[in-house]
C-alpha cells in the first residue's frame, strides 16, 4: 500500500505541475503547449482516479485521495516556481 501511496504522491505533483504549466501557456496566448500540457494532466488525473478506484478497497481510497491531494499542492508550487521561458 506504501508504494502505491508514493505513486499517487508523485502523479499528483506531475498532474498539477502539467495544469499549472497549462493555464500559463494559456495566459501567455500559447495555444500549443497548452494543449499538450492540457492532455498530459488530463491522461495523468484520469488514470490515477480509475486506479484508485478499481484497485484499492474503500477504506484506503481516502487515504489515496488525501495522499494525491497533498502531491497536487506541491505541483502547484512546482508550477508556479518553474519559469519555462516567458518575458515578464
């Protein structure tokens, strides 16, 4: 269960890393990065949540959820710290 809990840690932080670089793009009028970045985060949240789902039993779920929450926090902060190039 630990390593799986890991996993979700770290596919949330990439998850929101990818959304947080996408709404840049987009705010700096990059349409396609941002849809790239856009499908990413799309491909990374959606197979977390069915894996969370299918897999684990209800009992553990939450604590996944929470443990996933937690990692799309940190990829927040990722996000907004990386400066991929743009001119203020």
């Amino acid at each position: 269960m630990n390593l799986y809990l890991i996993f979700y840690f770290l596919a949330g932080i990439l998850q929101d890393f990818l959304v947080t670089l996408n709404w840049r793009y987009i705010s700096h009028n990059k349409p396609i990065p941002a849809v790239i970045f856009s499908f990413l985060a799309t491909i990374v949240s959606f197979t977390v949540l069915y894996d969370i789902i299918t897999k684990l039993d209800p009992s553990k779920s939450i604590v996944a959820i929470i443990v996933y929450s937690l990692g799309v926090g940190g990829g927040t902060l990722l996000g907004m710290k990386f400066k991929p190039g743009f001119k203020k």
